[in-house]
C-alpha cells in the first residue's frame, strides 16, 4: 500500500480540547460530526474546528471558512457513526479522519487516519498536539 500524503501533521491543543469536550456534551438528536481546518500559511497544524448538526451544515461551514481562507482537511465523528456520503464528497482527495473513541469510565480517545478517497485507502496518522500558537521550528 502507498503511504497517503495530507499536510496536517499537528493539531493545537484547542481543537483537541474542543472536539473531545464536544463529544461529551453531544446531544443524541444530531449527529457528533465536524470539519478541521488549517490556515494556508501553517498547512501542518489543523487549528479550526467547526461542529455539523446535519449535512447541510458542511456547504455553509466550507464557504464561511473560504472566506476567512482557511482550507478543509479533513473531519472528525464517534467511531461508532456512519459516514454521510455528502460529508465524503466535501473532502479533498487526501484528507484526516478523526474517531473519537468512548470508553469505560470516561476515558476518551482521538484516533488519527489519512485517507485517500479515490483509492478508498486509510492509513494510522500520528498527529503530534502543539501548544496554541506555537509554531514548528523552521527545518
């Protein structure tokens, strides 16, 4: 298998925060599912996170964020949930899923996988958590 490529190698530690607080307090009556975003000028830290209570809500997320010009890399869901095919057909070729995982006794876990839509191929994603506003040394 082909190592699928995406960008986002981070994810700040609000987003983190963010989706995991998210799916605690989610309500059974919409779905638990939402975008992540990044900034063009720091492709590798997802740093934008928007919640979808139906799939009508991912055009209208999508273009507020084109005009803020922050790009869509991906989604994140329980591990559990179907995937809407119109959520698939808003992602770009190679784009991050996020399960979050419910466990006994409260514990939470946020599992990373690069996907590649044209291939239907995924893959385990190491997302590496940075401080808010800190930035990758220069390699």
């Amino acid at each position: 298998m082909n190592e699928i490529k995406v960008n986002p190698q981070y994810i700040t530690r609000a987003s983190f925060q963010w989706i995991l607080h998210q799916s605690l307090v989610s309500d059974d009556r919409y779905l638990f599912c939402g975008l992540l975003g990044v900034s063009p000028d720091e492709p590798e830290v997802m740093q934008h996170v928007a919640m979808v209570k139906d799939v009508a809500d991912v055009a209208q997320v999508l273009d507020v964020w084109a005009d803020c010009n922050m790009v869509c890399v991906g989604f994140f869901h329980f591990e559990a949930e179907d995937i809407h095919p119109e959520l698939l057909l808003a992602m770009p070729r190679n784009y991050i899923e996020l399960k979050v995982y419910l466990r006994e006794k409260g514990r939470l876990d946020l599992l990373a996988y690069a996907c590649d839509k044209d291939q239907e191929q995924s893959q385990k994603l190491t997302l590496n958590l940075i401080e808010d506003r800190q930035r990758q040394a220069n390699a």
